[in-house]
C-alpha cells in the first residue's frame, strides 16, 4: 500500500482521500475502462486508478521503437461488442476501426509466401501458388465459418443462465427460470436454422483439435499453419492435440 502511495501524485492523493467514490475500479484496462463507464452511466461516481502513464491495457497502441507504433497485445477487436460501441457512443468519441487489409503474411523459407486479406480474388490467387485444390475449398470454409459466426454472435450479448443456490424467493426463482429458458430457447432456434449437417460441423469445430479441422479442409502445409495461428493465440501450446480451432 505504501508503495501505491508512492506512486500517486499528491493532487490524486488528496482527491481521493476528500472524494467519497461509489466505486473504485484498480486498473486502466479495456475492461476496467468499460466496466468504470457503464457505472459512470448509470448515475454512480466512479474512481479508475491506473499505475502507467496510459491507460487502455492490452489495447493500447503504443511507440515501443522511436517513430514506431505497436499494439501491445490486442491485435484486432473482434470481442468488442457493437452494444458497448453504440451504447457508450464510441464513435462520438473519436473510435476509429480500421480493416485488415492484408490480414496474414506467412514467409516461408524458400522464398514463397502466402498474403491473405478481404480480397477473395487475391486469396484464391495466393492459395493457387501452393494448392489449387485448396484454392477452390477456401470459399467454402470461410462461408461456413461465417454460418457459425451468426449461429454464436447472437449468444454473446445474452446473459449466461446461472443456477441459483440458496434462494427462496419465488420471484427470483421465475426470474431465473424464465432467463434460462430464454436462452435455451434462442440456442435451439439458432440450431434450427443452421441444419443438422452445419451443426455437427460446429461441434466439431468447438471440440476437435485445430489440425483435425483444417486436415478435413485443405492439404497444403502453409495454409493450414496460417489458419491454425488463431488456434494458438494466447494458449502458448500447440496446435496437437487438443487445441480447438476457434
């Protein structure tokens, strides 16, 4: 705690000591930041400490090399909700997105390489030079992936059904169960629409290792580890055995 102190300037040191918050969030993250606004939004008086000089986490874009600039750890958004986006009026706020165009460079050590971005002529282009069969297949992967994109993204913002334990309101137990079967309700009627045949694939993408999926799909060893690179992302473990693709 002392250190803590140490480390606040004395102005900081004074607001917090005369302030009373009603919350204090430790840590200017991405999350702290989206947690400490939705309180702040809601009427509460909100305090977020940070010890750098930025704040922002594992989502900041920061001059690691004089005249260089580097994203520390998120290297795209794909988990930032377009609820959080819309209801914290991001935009308003000066939040750019800007696309990954190309999105994947691998080398390889005679010389190839493999550049892959939104560009489908190009990514059949590129696939040619080392599989054509893998060329014409890679269409059909990416349009199932999306299939199972809008199968999960509608899960993402309900909320997970909890077991209650301890509770003896009636009340809150219809509020649970009526939770519950809203969100077993939506998982079903997703299930429908995606098809049996689909639905057996996404399981198989969940729960088999990412080199069962990408072996079942393509044949070209360079593709397949461009692919599997989003399998090992924050895992530090390999792609075998039980590493699933997504």
């Amino acid at each position: 705690m002392s250190m803590w102190r140490r480390n606040l300037s004395s102005s900081t040191r004074a607001l917090l000591e005369e302030k009373k918050w009603d919350a204090l969030v430790i840590g200017g993250g991405h999350n702290g930041l989206t947690a400490a606004a939705y309180l702040a939004r809601s009427g509460l008086s909100v305090a977020v400490l940070e010890r750098r000089h930025l704040i922002g986490g594992a989502a900041v874009t920061e001059e690691l090399i004089p005249g260089f600039k580097f994203s520390r750890c998120s290297y795209l958004q794909s988990l930032l909700r377009p609820s959080i986006i819309r209801e914290l009026e991001l935009g308003r706020h000066g939040l750019k997105l800007l696309k990954r165009s190309p999105s994947s460079f691998t080398p390889c050590l005679d010389g190839r390489y493999l550049l892959l971005g939104p560009d489908k002529v190009l990514n059949h282009s590129e696939i040619s030079k080392f599989s054509k069969r893998d060329a014409d297949a890679y269409p059909r992967y990416e349009d199932q992936l999306e299939k199972f994109c809008e199968f999960i993204d509608p899960l993402l913002d309900l909320p997970t059904p909890e077991t209650l334990q301890g509770v003896s309101s009636l009340r809150a137990r219809m509020k649970n169960n009526l939770q519950k079967s809203e969100f077993w309700a939506h998982c079903l009627r997703q299930a429908i629409s995606l098809g049996q045949k689909d639905m057996v694939d996404l399981m198989d993408l969940l729960l088999s290792p990412a080199s069962k999926v990408l072996n079942n799909w393509f044949e070209n060893d360079v593709l397949k580890a461009t692919l599997a690179t989003d399998a090992v992302i924050g895992t530090t473990v390999r792609v075998l055995p039980t590493i699933p693709l997504h």
